[in-house]
C-alpha cells in the first residue's frame, strides 16, 4: 500500500509541476496511454500492479476526467485475498460502476462470496459497497441475505453495525424489495445487545422501519425505553467510549427518543412509569450546572433535551411533564444563542396546542412579544409571530391583535402577508364584538394594504353582510376612513361594497349624505383598477335604488363618454346595462333587482386555507388542526366566536348550510366568493353554483357525464335492481346515470359539504307513451334512520313520453352509517304496473371534507390510530389497469386531500381527511400502496371507529 501511495503521489507531484490546464491534459492522457497498455500487454499483472493502476484511474476520475476502461481489472480485484487490493476494487465499483453495466453479474458473485466468506473484514467492504451503490439491483440480489447476516448469532459487531446501516440504506431506496419476515422480531432484540455501536445502528433501522409497519416492531417500546434508562441514568464514566463531552451516548440516546415517538404511549404501566423517569431525569439534568464550558457539551445535551421534549410533546398525555417542558422551554428564550430561541419558539409553538401547557405557554408572552421587537434574526422573529398566533386564545386575542398590527408597520416585507392572514383570522376567530373586527381589518388594509389578499377583504363583507347589529357602525366607519387623502384600494373595495348596501344607514347624519357619500367614492374613481372600477359602478346603481335623489347624478356618470366608450369592455358593458336599468325600471323593479344581499351561507373561513397555503406543510396552524380534531371548528364559521351569546349563530340542522336556497345573485354586482369555498360548482352548464337545473332542460341528460356513463338495461317487470356496478361507479363521482332501461332513464347530480349535501334525481321518460301514479319513493331501513336524515320532494305524477321530471332530496348525516339508501319507484306504463328499485349512492365518504398536512405531520397522526380496531387493511387484485393519474383523480373523488411527497415511496398513495357528522367528526388517513409486478393493490386505513374503517375500506377497495 506504502508503495501504491508513492505512485499516485508521483502523479499528484507531476499534476502540480503543469503549468497550464494543457499541460495537466497531456500528463493525464500519457498516464492514461501507459495504463492501458499495461493491461492490454502480454504479460499478466500480479494483483498489486492492477491495485496501482487501477487507484491512478480513480484518482484521474476524480480529477474530473472520463474513464472508459480498467473496470475489468477493478472487478478482478474483488477476488484477491488481500485488504488493500479487494479494498481498491471496491473503492473503484462504489465510485465507478454503472447500475446497469454488464459486469454487475460478476461484482455481485464477488460481494456474494465476500459476503459468505465469514471474513469480517471481507464482509465488511462488500457491505460498504452495496450501501455506496444502493441502487435496485443490489437491492433485488441482496435484500434476502443481509437480514440474515444481521440476525445470525455468529456474526461480529462491526459486521452487524454495517449490515444495519446497509439494509437502511437499501429500505430508503426500494422499500418494496426488502421482505418482512422472521428476523424482524430478531432485529428488535439489538436494541439489547452490548455494543452501544450496534445497538445504534439498528435504532436507525428499526426506526425506519416502524414508520411503516408499526405492528411488527411494537416490542421494541418496552426494550428502547429499558436502554434509555441505562443511559439517562449512567454516570459519563460507565460509558466512557461512547460520552461526548460528558453526554452519555447522545446519539443513540436521540434515536430512541425519535423511535417511541413512532408509537403512542406504553400501556404497560411499568413501561410507562419507567419512561416518565427517564423524561424526568433528562429535564433534571438541563438544570444541573454544565460541566464543561465548550460548546460541544451544551450541543450534545440539548440535543437529547429537545428530542425528549418532542417526545412529551408527541405523547401530549402527562400534564406535569408538558408543563415542565413548557417552563424548560421558556428559559431558553433569552439565552444569547440565537439557534436556541429559535428551537425554543419553535417548540413551544406545538405546546400551545395542548390543553394541558396551553396556559403554561401564555405566561411567556411578554417575553415572546419583546422578542418579536428585539430579535434581529427574522426567522426567529417570525416563530414569534407563530408562537403568538398558537397561544392566542379569548383572554389575550386583543393584546396579540395589537401587537401584531404594531410589528407589521416594521416587519419583514417576506412575513408581512402571513402577519396579514394571522391578525385576520384571530380577529374573526376571538371577536368580543364585531366593532372590534371591523376596526382591526381596516386597520389592517390601512397598514399593510398591498399584503391584504382577497380573501381577508372578502371575509370582513361576508360578516358584516350576515350581521345585522354591526352593519351600520361598518357604514359609519369605512366612510370614515375613506375621507383620508391616500386610501388603499382594498379599503376602496371595502368601503364600496359596504355603503352600497347599507350607505341608508348612515344617510340620515348630514355629514354622510347620500351625494357625499357618491362623490367621496367617484373620488377615488379614476385612481383605482378596472375590477375596483367595475365594483364601484355596482355601487352606484345600488345608489340608484336606495337614494333616488341622486339618481340624475349617478346617471350623468354612467351616461358620460368615459364610461359608455370605455377602452375596457366589462366597464362599458356595466355602464350600458346600469344606465338602462335605472331609466326603464320602475321603482318597485328596481328595488326587486337591487335589493340587499342576502346572508352568505355558513362556510369555513378560506384565510385559514390560504394561510396553510402561504406557509407550506408542516406548520404550526397544521399541528393545532390535528391536535384539536375534538373541536368542532377551528376558526370557522362564518361568524367569529363572541362571549355574548346572541352573537353566536349556530345554524339549526335544518338550515341550507350548502346554500343551495339562496335566492339567485343577479341582484346585485358578482359576490366576492371565497376562493376557498368548501362548495364546489358540481353543474358545470350553471351560471351559478346555487341555481339547479330546469326539470326540462334538455341539458340535464346531455353533459358528457351521463352521456358517457355505462348503461345497464332491464325488462320492465317487477323488479328489483341491486346496480352495483353503476353504485360503486359513484362512489368517487357525483354526477352520472345511475339506471336505465327501454323505459326509463335515472340520472343524478349531488354536492355535498361537511355533514350536509343535496341530490339532484332526474327521471326521464323515454318512450312517447304517459307514466301515470309516478311516485319515486326513498327508503330507508330501521338501522339506517337514525344516522341518515333525507328530506325529499315530491314529484309530478304524470310524466309526459320524451319528457324529464327532477326530484330534490335534501341530506343530512347524523352519524356514521355503513347501507345506502333505496329509491323505489312505481308508475304505470300501458295499463302495466311498474315497480324498480335501486340502490342511491349516498355513502360516508361523500361527507369527507380533505385535510392537508405534511409528512411528519401524517406519520404522528398515523402513529396515534395505531390500534389495531383503528386499522383496516385489505390486499386484493387490480380490476382496471394501474393508471397513476386516474388513481390519483379516484383518490381525490373520494372526498379524501391526495398528500404529495409524503409517503418515503413516491409510488405509493397517501390520503388524509375528516368524515363531518352532526354529532362527531371523524379523522381519516388511508394509504395505498400499488404492486405493478404483481397486479395488485394493498389498501390501508386508520380512523378512530372501527366501523369508518372497515366500510371505507370496501368501497374503496372497489375502485381499483
């Protein structure tokens, strides 16, 4: 080897005397030429000049130079029985060699019999190189053996450690190849052996492993909790090879920690006890005086300390620990290095979501209010402002609010949007009343109006608009703020919207009067963009309506050249049409069209949505969602939360949250509609997401849905059609045909939102003779009545030949149900009495409202459903072919949020969603995991009800 180093140093040597990057090419390429001489010539080189020239290529490789030759001679190198040689060879395949060259079939015989040599040396290069290499086909020819060599009683330690580290590695990469078998039990036991290094490395193994399959690794709890406590409660001189500055065993101690945060807390009390002394004696030893000064030492123990905190966080079941971690936490948000504070913000952004530490964490928001002024770091400023937004709650809301809206006068201009949202939805979500949330959002618009989004402007309408007792102080107020010599064109928005509707009641103050309340807008008219013009223009004719004494100087504006020949086409058209309707219309007309906006119906709040969108997955506003599953509403209703009772608005079951009643929106300017509506337009032909169809439209059986949907036929006897096929088509659809047959066609169109829905049944008659005594009935069995509340209308009973007749059936989920209901229909057709039934497609997870989250966020919630009642599984052939895309799209038909880059294998599927019931709400993450090689699908689902699972596992399983 000394002599290999000389050679190489005489090229190095040689590289430094270049004088030119020309020179360097011309000793490389002369290098090169001789090399591959040597192994073209006659003579056979012993195994020590093919190590030194086979080390020169890998040294030229490196350079930055192509090799094309000598991976025969580093193949042969494999063979020899000596270190340095094989050690070469290996060196050069790990750098070198192609995953799909030809000579894998000989480099892996060769690590083969390395592999079975028993040399521990020899075994230990070979399982260097599959690791290093790590590609598939090492992983099909050696994902069977390494477990075996980890789990075999004769094999050494450094073997172990590296057969650990090398199946980690092939996991990470192809999770498919490596099997589940016996040795995972074995494995487990590592976690006991005597070697801190092999019990590391296997820590890192069963880690990963557990993450994906729990139940097989749930025996490692009580054995890493027994070697914890070995550790936390070891003097640094038991450990002495593994202390790091005076830190037993930090590493392995970390990795532990990371592994019981795979599952909940142990149920065996002794387990559980002992674990808790372990927490206890890690957050003792924070307050123990340090031992060493050098940063090294407060690195390695706040390393553990963090991680045991994360643990008392995941557990989130012992209060005095939660507490204390709180109180830990809350000392290092003064200390003077920065990456402290920050994880210290940071941790306690989750702790705030607890019932058990919120109140612990509120008393540190002086603390973390300074620090928001003081911290020059923005990333640590900005976990303040999280940290904020987490303990914000009713008895603190206005101080956060103010606080906030101080630092955003100041803030980083990369937060100030995401300020925006918070002070937002605090605002709404805490009101004491809703003078407050008014002068807060405009205050909001005045500080930051260029971060203020549609949404949050939308929102404040929404809410005044539904709100009867603040609508005339919102008046009094936007016209207020409007009269400042530099307005935002948000507030320009706000206040036109708002005075068009209510400007009546704040007319009667002399100050306010109806002209100057039209000239302070048409004030700033021309200041504005073409959409605040539009809205302005909507104003003014609502102006007409409420104001008839300025109805010719609102006309005069409208009939003027600037408005009817306006470059811009929405513009002209308004101005056109406004200015006919309010010369054509009679009074009682126009006040019909322009009358006031109806209440927006009952929705989640779409800030809170662009929020999580702003911030990305992972967040704290995603760990408060999931922690607090129990509540009803996060931040919601449409409505804030008010401690005055009459301020609450909680719709009654029989209310049309989904507001399909409104009356239809022509009576004014568009809406602003959330973009982050929960309800979807599912009538793409409709203006309007609210207006159904005409029962004799000819559209309603003409869409590409129900024209491209199969059709079953039956003779028309008495008869009682199952239709399963069609049933489980729309179980990831709405809208399509459910049954026809020569007489007869049943189409359907639903929306559904949280816990309500309504159907849209259309019957169509397509013979040219009359159905008499049609009576279209829906049934519902004895166990299905109290979980399903169906509200339907009645029908026509004479349906016309070629004519189409619709039928409403409001819906409403009391509790989880696994039968759907039946629709009977009857009628006579030619003096023949017919009677059919068919199953209608109304099944739990119609009612699934998505949730998304990010990856650490789905494995704790995945960790937390590990019961084995919580968990239904089902493995079952593909019946259509194994389309990504069209998985995808059945995923997201289901009702389920389809999670990106979440699952370790970016083939597999993963879900996550809330079935809304009017008594409960219901978490639920699904995973699908396709076999392409074989066909075939394993489907898994975790939710807190048995039942949940179980049914949503069959009628998923049935669409693949």
């Amino acid at each position: 080897m000394i002599q290999t180093e000389a050679s190489c140093c005489r090229i190095i040597f040689g590289m430094g005397k270049g004088k030119s990057k020309e020179a360097e090419i011309k000793r490389i390429n002369k290098e090169l030429a001789n090399i591959r001489s040597k192994f073209k010539g006659d003579k056979a080189l012993d195994g020590y000049s093919k190590k030194k020239y086979v080390c020169k290529l890998l040294f030229i490789f490196l350079l930055g130079h192509d090799i094309d030759f000598g991976h025969m001679e580093a193949v042969n190198l494999l063979s020899s029985n000596r270190y340095t040689e094989k050690q070469i060879g290996y060196l050069f395949i790990s750098v070198l060699v192609n995953s799909n060259s030809e000579l894998i079939r000989l480099i892996n015989n060769a690590i083969k019999n390395d592999l079975a040599s028993r040399n521990p040396t020899f075994m230990g290069l070979a399982l260097h190189c599959i690791a290093n290499v790590g590609s598939r086909e090492m992983a099909e020819a050696f994902a069977g053996e390494i477990p075996k060599i980890l789990v075999a009683g004769d094999t050494m330690d450094s073997v172990k450690q590296s057969a650990a580290l090398c199946l980690l590695r092939l996991y990470r990469t192809s999770p498919d190849l490596v099997p589940m078998g016996d040795w995972t039990s074995r494995v487990v036991h590592l976690l006991n052996d005597q070697h801190l290094g092999v019990v590391t490395a296997a820590t890192s193994l069963i880690t990963t492993l557990a993450q994906k399959n729990p139940e097989e690794f749930k025996t490692s709890v009580s054995l890493a909790v027994s070697r914890l406590s070995r550790i936390v409660t070891s003097a640094s001189t038991d450990l002495q090879d593994y202390t790091y500055y005076f830190v037993p065993a930090p590493w392995l101690s970390v990795k532990l920690l990371r592994l019981l945060q795979c599952y909940p807390p142990p149920e065996d009390p002794a387990v559980r006890g002992r674990l808790t002394e372990c927490l206890e004696t890690i957050l003792n030893k924070a307050q123990e005086p340090p031992k060493s000064k050098k940063v090294q030492h407060s690195n390695a123990k706040n390393a553990v300390l963090f991680e045991a905190i994360s643990l008392i966080i995941h557990h989130d079941s012992e209060p005095n620990l939660l507490v204390r971690a709180c109180n830990q936490l809350g000392q290092f948000l003064q200390h003077r290095e920065t990456n402290l504070r920050y994880l210290a913000l940071e941790s306690m952004c989750t702790l705030a979501s607890s019932e058990f530490s919120h109140e612990a964490v509120k008393t540190h928001i002086e603390t973390v209010i300074n620090a928001l002024k003081t911290e020059r770091d923005v990333s640590v400023r900005q976990r303040a402002v999280d940290l904020l937004y987490a303990m914000c709650d009713r008895s603190n809301a206005q101080q956060i609010v103010a606080e906030m809206l101080n630092y955003l006068e100041t803030a980083d201009y990369s937060i100030r949007e995401e300020i925006v949202l918070k002070v937002a939805i605090l605002a709404e979500k805490y009101a004491v009343d809703y003078t407050w949330y008014v002068d807060t959002i405009l205050n909001l618009i005045r500080i930051a109006g260029d971060y203020v989004s549609e949404e949050v402007w939308y929102r404040v309408i929404q809410i005044v608009i539904n709100r009867d007792d603040v609508q005339g102080y919102a008046a009094k107020t936007v016209f207020e703020a409007l009269q400042a010599p530099a307005c935002h064109e948000n507030l320009v928005k706000v206040g036109g919207y708002i005075l068009g509707e209510f400007g009546n009641l704040i007319a009667g103050d002399p100050r306010s009067s109806p002209l100057i309340q039209f000239n302070l807008l048409h004030s700033k008219f021309h200041l504005c963009s073409v959409p605040t013009r539009a809205l302005l223009l909507s104003t003014y004719i609502k102006f007409v309506n409420l104001f008839p004494e300025i109805k010719t100087t609102i006309q005069d504006v409208l009939r003027s050249d600037s408005q009817l020949k306006n470059a811009d086409v929405e513009l002209q058209q308004r101005a056109v049409e406004y200015l006919r309707l309010s010369t054509i219309a009679s009074t009682d007309i126009l006040a019909t069209v322009l009358e006031e906006m109806p209440p927006f119906p009952e929705r989640e709040s779409s800030i809170l949505a662009k929020l999580k969108k702003k911030k990305g997955p992972g967040t704290v506003t995603d760990l408060e969602e999931i922690k607090k599953e129990r509540s009803s509403d996060m931040n919601g209703s449409a409505e804030p939360a008010s401690v005055n009772a009459s301020a609450v608005s909680t719709p009654s079951p029989s209310a049309d949250l989904l507001g399909l009643g409104a009356a239809p929106l022509t009576n004014s300017a568009p809406p602003p509609s959330s973009s982050g509506s929960l309800l979807v337009d599912v009538f793409s032909d409709s203006a309007s997401a609210v207006a159904p169809l005409a029962p004799g439209s000819d559209d309603n059986f003409a869409s590409p849905d129900l024209a491209s949907s199969e059709v079953v036929s039956e003779e028309p006897a008495d008869t009682v059609h199952d239709a399963d096929e069609l049933f489980h088509k729309f179980v990831c659809k709405n809208n399509g045909v459910l049954f026809e047959n020569q007489l007869l066609q049943i189409g359907l169109k639903s929306e559904f939102r949280q816990n309500l829905g309504r159907m849209f049944i259309f019957y169509g008659n397509k013979t040219s003779t009359q159905f008499l005594n049609f009576t279209p009935t829906v049934i519902c069995s004895d166990d299905l009545q109290p979980s399903l509340n169906l509200q339907t209308k009645p029908v026509d009973p004479t349906v016309d030949g070629g004519a189409q007749v619709q039928q409403v059936v409001n819906i409403e989920c009391v509790s989880d149900f696994m039968e759907a209901p039946i629709l009977n229909i009857q009628f006579r057709y030619g003096g023949t009495f017919q009677n059919l039934s068919v199953k209608l497609p109304i099944t739990l997870n119609k009612f699934f409202q998505p949730t998304e989250m990010s990856s650490q966020d789905f494995f704790q919630r995945w960790k937390q459903l590990s019961n084995p009642k919580q968990e239904v599984q089902n493995i079952f052939k593909a019946k259509h072919p194994m389309d990504a895309e069209i998985t995808k799209a059945k995923i997201i038909g289901f009702g389920s949020a389809l999670l990106e880059e979440v699952d370790p294998n970016p083939a597999n599927f993963v879900g996550a969603g809330i079935i809304h019931t009017k008594t409960t709400q219901i978490g639920c993450l699904l995973r699908l995991e396709p076999n392409l090689q074989a066909q075939m699908y394993r489907l898994t689902l975790r939710t807190s009800k048995e039942a949940v699972s179980q049914r949503l596992c069959e009628l998923l399983s049935e669409q693949f």
